[in-house]
C-alpha cells in the first residue's frame, strides 16, 4: 500500500526521535487502522518447523529405458506415441536394416564352418587313435575348430544385441520395449533414416518418482534421511532418501532427493513444484512472505512487542532467510509465540527506513 507524504510525515512525527535499528515504533490506534496493520503470532499453524522449498519431478534412473537402433536402418513402423502405455516385450517399432541382413549371413556362414571344423576335428581324432595321420595334424584342426566357434559365438552375441534371430534372413528388425512404462519421448519420425545407437524412444516407469529438491545449506544440516515431506496443494506425500554433499557454488544451496509413491500419478516428469519438507528442528519458522523486509542486503520483520487499545509498538528485528516457497518463508530469528506484522508493512518499513536516513 502507497503512503501519501502527508500521512508518512505525520506518522514519523509521532514516532518522535530519529529511528535506529532496534528501536520501536509507536503507533497510535487510529495510525494502525490507517495503515491496516495486521499481526500474526508465528507458529500458531503448526508446531514442527517446516520449510516450503522449490523442487523438480524426475524419473529415478533405474525406471527409465532408451530405445535405440542397434543397427542402421529405416524407420518403416512407429508403433506408439508419447503419452502411450506399453507391456514389457510390446514391438514399439520395425526397422528396414542392410545392415541386419549382413549381421545375419555372417552370422549364419560362422556357424556353419564352425559346424565343418567340428566334423573334421572328430574325422581327425579317428584318424589319430588308428595311426594314420601324425599328432600335429590333429592339433591345427583342433585349434582351427576353436577359433571357428568363438566365431560363430561372437555373431551370435552379435544378433542377440541387435534383436535379430539367428538362423533365418530377414531385413525388418522389430524393437520392444523392455518394461512396461509410458512412453516419454519420441526422438525418430516414420521413414527416417537413422544410424547404430540413434535414440527412438524414451520409456520411463512412473511410480515411485523422485523430486529434487533446492534447499538453503543451514537448512540442509539439520535434516536427516526418511523426514516426510508434502507437495504443496496435493495430498502427495513421500520421504527424503538422500541430502547432496556439494553445495552449489552460485545459490548456496544443497541437493536433496525425496522419493514419492502414492499420489504420484498427480505428478508428471519435469513438473515443478514446491514441497513442504519435516524435520528441521530448530530451523526456523514459517511467516507469510509479505511480513519480511529487505533493507541494506539484510531480512527484516516487525515484532510487536506491547499493545493496547491506544497504542501498539512494533520491533524492527533482523532474520535469516532460510528458504522460501509459494507465499511463504523460512526464517531464523523469530520465536514461536511473538506476534508479527503481515499486513501493513509497507508503512512500517517507510517509516523505518524513511526516519533512519535523516
């Protein structure tokens, strides 16, 4: 609210002396109406300290999957899109390969000369056990059969990852997802042409899903594993499962990751939101964000120390700003029970940073 000069003098006339720091101010009834000053005892909403803070929603590591090509190819069938639920083993895509092709007929020339050299081998050991062939003869076919099928093992190995089957050609490679998720990200179009290892799909799991939370480093210390936690305006709750052990440099601030499940359907990836987080202790209180000042880089709130029907005196008091979500703060240097001012501290702060400039 805007104070007319007029009004603004006549208030710090009544305050008397200039204004120092800790000094009160003095209001009459008449000038608390005029300015509506409303205050506010901190900690009547709650007992425990609880610290509203900015927070990310992401899919835990272990329930997210990449579908990628695992040869070149083209694309000739997209199977789903982003939004779409799929089962674990669903084709998602087919992919036109030359390249599969050749993996198949290495894979297929492999294991039948690995199949001749084993014939050889044991036409050799018979030949050996009768004495009609030397003992070094039976040793390079035996080697020769060794070599042939680690050969045909590694095309195998080699089909096996690319999904094709062996034993049979065919050009058209179908992917599947490998659990069963939602479909997140789609990353290919119908008819692209697309290398080994390119992205197609993004596959996730959405429950449980985790938030990432920004919280204050003197806030972060005094928090431990398994605090619950609330999502601000929804019934989601969960518990913190980790406190990061680095501090990010630009906004001194440490990672916390939480984990929710029930309820996390009302939450999607990338989503931001704020989480009321338990667990603090001795770590502040919550005020409306409007009752905290800013005045020469330092965080400021009006205590009312006395009041009556004919005067009322408010405290201007230094705090520490531990964190801040929605419409409210987290500050350190207010005791529960002492009354605050919320509403009206626009005056309050013109007359105490007007007066201390005289």
């Amino acid at each position: 609210m805007a104070i007319r000069p007029a009004l603004l003098v006549c208030l710090m006339l009544a305050v008397g002396a200039p204004l120092q720091a800790a000094e009160t101010i003095r209001l009459s009834a008449a000038q608390q109406k005029t300015l509506q000053v409303v205050s506010q005892t901190a900690g009547e909403s709650g007992g425990a300290a609880v610290s509203a803070l900015p927070a990310l929603v992401v899919v835990p590591n272990a329930q997210m999957r990449v579908i990628a090509a695992p040869v070149g190819g083209q694309i000739d069938r997209l199977a789903v899109a982003p939004g779409s639920q799929v089962r674990k083993g669903q084709v998602v895509a087919q992919l036109a390969s030359p390249q599969g092709l050749e993996l198949q007929r290495d894979a297929l020339q492999a294991s039948s000369q690995a199949g001749l050299l084993q014939q050889s081998l044991k036409r050799d050991e018979q030949l050996f056990a009768e004495g009609l062939i030397p003992e070094s003869r039976v040793q390079a076919t035996r080697a020769a059969a060794a070599q042939a099928a680690a050969q045909a093992n590694e095309r195998r190995q080699g089909l096996a990852l690319a999904g094709l089957a062996p034993g049979k050609l065919a050009g058209s490679l179908a992917l599947v997802s490998p659990i069963d998720g939602v479909v997140l990200e789609q990353s290919a179009q119908l008819g692209q042409r697309i290398e080994a290892s390119a992205p197609i799909y993004r596959i996730a799991k959405l429950s449980p899903l985790w938030l990432e939370v920004q919280a204050p480093l003197n806030l972060a210390s005094g928090l431990h594993e398994g605090a619950p936690l609330k999502v601000v305006g929804t019934d989601v709750v969960g518990k913190l499962l980790a406190i990061g052990k680095a501090v990010d440099a630009a906004s001194q601030t440490v990672l916390l990751r939480a984990e929710v499940g029930k309820g996390s359907e009302q939450l999607i990836p990338g989503q931001a939101v704020a989480v009321e987080l338990a667990g603090a202790g001795s770590a502040g209180l919550r005020l409306p964000a409007g009752a905290v000042i800013s005045h020469e880089g330092q965080s400021w709130v009006f205590v009312q120390s006395t009041g009556n029907e004919q005067e009322v005196q408010f405290v201007p008091r230094p705090v520490r700003l531990l964190g801040q979500g929605g419409n409210s703060v987290q500050v350190d240097g207010v005791k529960p029970g002492e009354k605050v001012a919320v509403k009206g501290v626009s005056g309050l702060k013109a007359i105490f940073t007007g007066v201390g400039k005289e």
